[in-house]
C-alpha cells in the first residue's frame, strides 16, 4: 500500500462535472435524489448516465457493466471527478475486469466508502491513485453540514485536510507518521486471500463499520492479522462502529488484537457510518497525534 508514484488527482473547481457511478449495490431512488441536489449545492454538475439504473439482483447490474461505467467514467475527459451511488456489497467482483493502467493514466478524484472501500485502496495499491473516502451520493443528502463542507474541502481545497476527534478515545498513546490507508473492515476483509488482498505495512490504517457484532470484528481482525494484512503497520484510527454493539467492547478487542505491536490507537474519528462521515484522503501521508486526537494530513490531496 506504498506505491513507488503517488498521483494526486486535479482539483475540482465551481462548476466542473462529476459523474455518478454504481460499483456495488443497486440504490434508493430518493435518497439519490437528494444527493444530486446535494452535489449541485456544493457547486458541481452531476452527470448521470442513463445506465446507471440497471439492476441485477443485490447488484446494480452486472459485473461487466458496472466495470465498463467506471472505465468509461476515468477516460471521459468532460468529467473532473467521479462519485459513487451506494456501497452494499459488489466492489470485489469487478476488480479482476479493470485495466488499472488506463486508470492510472486518467487520475481523476474518486469519492466513496463502505464498500467502496475496496476500490479506494487498490486504486492506491495498483495506481498510486490518491482517493477520498468520503459521503457517497445516497448518504450526501442526508449529510449534516460538517461532512458536507468536510468532502468539499478535501477535493476541491489548497490546504491539508484535517481531521479531529475532540470526544475520542485513546486506545494506545503515541505519534505516526505515514501514508493512511483503509476504510470498511468486512470489504477489506475479503480481499484476504485475493491477487488484491492489502499490505498496510507503514501505513496509519483506517477502520470502521456498520452492523456487525462484536466477535465478527474480532474473526475478521484475527483473520487479517494471521494473513499478515496488518504486518508493519504503525499506527490506527478507528472511525464510527455503528450498530456493533458496546463501543467499549470493539474498542477492547482493537487493543487486543494490536497489543503486540505497541502502535498508537486513536478511536472515535466522526467517519464511517455514523451521523458524521467527515473526508479522509486514502494514498496521502498524515500524522497521527494522540496527544492532540487528531490526523494531520501534511498536504492537500488535489493539484
């Protein structure tokens, strides 16, 4: 997860179009919607392809189809940035049928998280592709006022992104410094044991998730960790753990799990899947302070 070329996308100015994709799951038409409005209010047009509705199943239409629009979308040089629909599930499968080095030589800025998470970090992996872990348009509707301003700041803004945790938890005192990486635990999760399976060694790795009890996020964390996933990592930053149960109880488990290495552990970032998803750039180095609860990215994600 520490590619050679590090390519940080263009930034996107007032009135530049961002195209709408849907890599996963099939979505909600109002809160999609919602969302377009939501991009347009921040300043953007929206371009939605008339074969963004396509449905198969618990997939929005199938694997060959949901690559093709993403491929399509990176070489379309009238788009500026892309932003995807809704996570659910579906990432995983179109991986295998992208052309990673057609990406990397249109780098445009790329929004999205849970499932999205998977195209986030091997965009970084295989392209250098600095992205943005951040509300996806089914959510950005329904975003309050912080992760709103918090997305727009970190594609279209000059200045390092940071991100602060002023009711966070400090699982493991200390300081980092390195490239963050990560983003949904379940979708990383399963890249294990893939070509696509990710190595965040010096990197500050990023969790959160929705929906899942206690002893799977130990099962999943346990799983990474024996595939060595979690090899040489040096710091982590855990996000929002939304109906995971006792808050306490996840924490716990992290400290377990991490225990042996001695790396700092800040809890309670507001991104993820609770009522504030504040932008996280996947690909940048940052510092992670304790001290200070906070990640300091040390520069902007766009040029």
């Amino acid at each position: 997860m520490n590619p050679k070329h590090i390519i940080k996308p263009p930034r996107l100015q007032q009135g530049d179009t961002i195209g709408v994709v849907a890599p996963a799951s099939p979505f909600d038409m109002d809160s999609f919607e919602l969302g377009i409005m939501a991009v347009e209010e921040m300043g953007f047009r929206a371009a939605v392809p008339d074969d963004l509705f396509e449905s198969s199943g618990f997939l929005a239409g199938s694997d060959s189809h949901r690559a093709h629009l993403l491929q399509r979308f990176f070489a379309d040089p009238n788009l500026r940035g892309i932003i995807c629909a809704r996570g659910g599930y579906g990432s995983v499968r179109i991986l295998s049928l992208l052309d990673f080095e057609r990406l990397r030589k249109a780098p445009k800025v790329f929004i999205g998280f849970s499932d999205i998470s998977v195209l986030l970090n091997t965009l970084f992996a295989r392209c250098g592709l600095v992205t943005f872990h951040g509300p996806m348009i089914t959510a950005l509707g329904k975003s309050k006022g912080a992760g709103r301003d918090a997305l727009q700041a970190a594609i279209s803004g000059d200045r390092p992104v940071v991100v602060e945790a002023p009711e966070g938890s400090v699982l493991s005192p200390g300081r980092a410094v390195g490239v963050v990486a990560g983003g949904n635990l379940t979708a990383l999760c399963h890249l294990a044991g893939t070509p696509f399976a990710p190595q965040f060694g010096q990197n500050i790795l990023f969790l959160e998730d929705v929906g899942e009890a206690p002893y799977r996020i130990d099962r999943m964390l346990i799983q990474m960790k024996i595939a060595g996933c979690f090899h040489g990592v040096i710091g982590v930053v855990l996000g929002s753990f939304t109906d995971c149960g006792d808050v306490d109880e996840i924490h716990g488990i992290f400290s377990d799990i991490f225990r042996d290495t001695g790396v700092p552990i800040l809890a309670g970032i507001p991104a993820g899947h609770g009522e504030e998803n504040l932008s996280l750039p996947i690909g940048l180095e940052a510092t992670l302070d304790t001290d200070a609860l906070e990640l300091r990215y040390h520069e902007a994600a766009t040029v």
